[in-house]
C-alpha cells in the first residue's frame, strides 16, 4: 500500500457541487499539506497542518476548507466547486524535525474536473 | 519574498545526451534546496537536496550543486536515459517551520 493514499484519484463534478478530497498516510508524519497543481504554475500550497490542532492558509486557500480528522488524515474541501478549481490536487507529508524535516512524501493525486 | 524560478520547458534531448536544467532562487540567509521529479501518472519524488553553501545533491547520475554567491542549484546529468523523461521541479524551504515553495516545473523528454 501507498505511504500516502488519495481519494478519490479522478472526479468530474458539475459548478456549485460540493466536493471532498481524502488523504491518509501510513509515514507516521505530523505535518500534511494540500497543493494544487497547474500546467505551467508548478504546485500552489493550499492549506498546511503542522499537527492535529494545527491548521494553516496557504498562498491559495480562497474558495476551500480543510479538516484534519487525526494525524493520519487530512482532508480537502471544495464548498461550491467552480471550473478554475479544474487542476491536479496533491496531499503530502512530512516530518516535524531532524533531516525529514521539510522533505515531502506526496500522493499519486486527484484530478479534480469541474464543468 | 522567497521564489524560485527554473528555466521553461518543454527540454527535449536524444538518449545519452548531457542535462542541465537551471534554478536559480530568491531568499535571506541559508534556505534548504531540492529537487523533486514527477514521473507520468505520479505524485513528486524527491531526487536530492543541499541543506548548506556548497553542498553536492546526489542520485540516480544525477547532480546539483548549492551555489549561494549566484543564488542557484542547477540539476544536471551526464547521460540521459529515456526513463528519465519527467517533470522536474525546483524547490526551496527555510527553517524547519517553513512552507516549501515550489519552482513551475521543467518537462524533459528523450528520444530513444
């Protein structure tokens, strides 16, 4: 199984829908993060989460919400989804401290279609 | 603030050929840099990194070299191999509270 696992991997949803992404990672890691990529603008951090009780804005947090469930699980919501939120998702971890520290552990990704 | 900046693809070479795709960054002090490769289909991979001035990221051939006096890390490789065609991405992190910020990504292709 995947060190990192997302949920789902392709979804096509119409505007306005509300929209759901999971995440859950077997790393053991405290910190998860949300990024979404777009052909040409590299990856965007969304929301970052340092522990359980952490919860941080990114560079592009309008427009979406995230809940971190426990430390394994981290979740990205999209309330009414629009079709500029069309991109590639990444969920990724990684340790608080030592020489891990500020290295990412990513997911395969969700491609999210918004019509 | 803190960026990087990574030259634009697409970079098409012939199997064999020498690599060199450049980053340079903007950021105070000593900022840690990597390399992250995306292979079709995937999510990121870290390929290497250098944590201080002059330190040599290394793996599978490849290479990159923290220069802080022109501000740059550029990944190079002496031989190319088709399997190595993917999507390279520069990024930078500085303290261990930091966000990792990512460059837009090179997309390389080799011929056979």
């Amino acid at each position: 199984d995947a060190d990192v696992t997302q949920t789902p991997r392709n979804r096509i949803t119409k505007t306005g829908k509300r929209i759901m992404l999971e995440c859950s990672q077997t790393k053991g890691h405290d910190r998860m993060y949300w990024y979404r990529q777009d052909p040409g603008l590299g990856l965007r951090l969304i929301y970052y989460s340092f522990d359980v009780k952490d919860i941080n804005k990114g560079e592009i947090s309008d427009g979406y919400s995230v809940s971190r469930q426990a430390q394994a699980k981290f979740s990205l919501s999209l309330e009414s989804a629009i079709p500029n939120q069309t991109a590639l998702y990444f969920c990724a971890t990684s340790e608080t401290r030592g020489s891990g520290a500020n290295v990412l552990t990513f997911g395969a990704g969700s491609r999210l279609t918004v019509l | 603030g803190n960026s990087v900046t990574q030259m634009e693809g697409p970079v098409t070479l012939s199997e064999e050929a020498f690599l060199t795709i450049n980053c340079t960054y903007t950021a105070t002090g000593y900022p840690s840099l990597f390399w992250y490769v995306q292979y079709p289909g995937e999510g990121l991979q870290l390929l290497l990194k250098a944590t201080k001035a002059d330190d040599k990221g290394s793996n599978k051939g490849f290479e990159a070299t923290y220069r802080k006096e022109t501000t740059s890390f550029h990944l190079e490789k002496g031989s190319v191999q088709v399997s190595d065609s993917a999507v390279y991405f520069c990024a930078l992190s500085k303290g261990s509270a930091s966000k990792i910020i990512f460059g837009s990504g090179t997309r390389l292709s080799i011929r056979p």
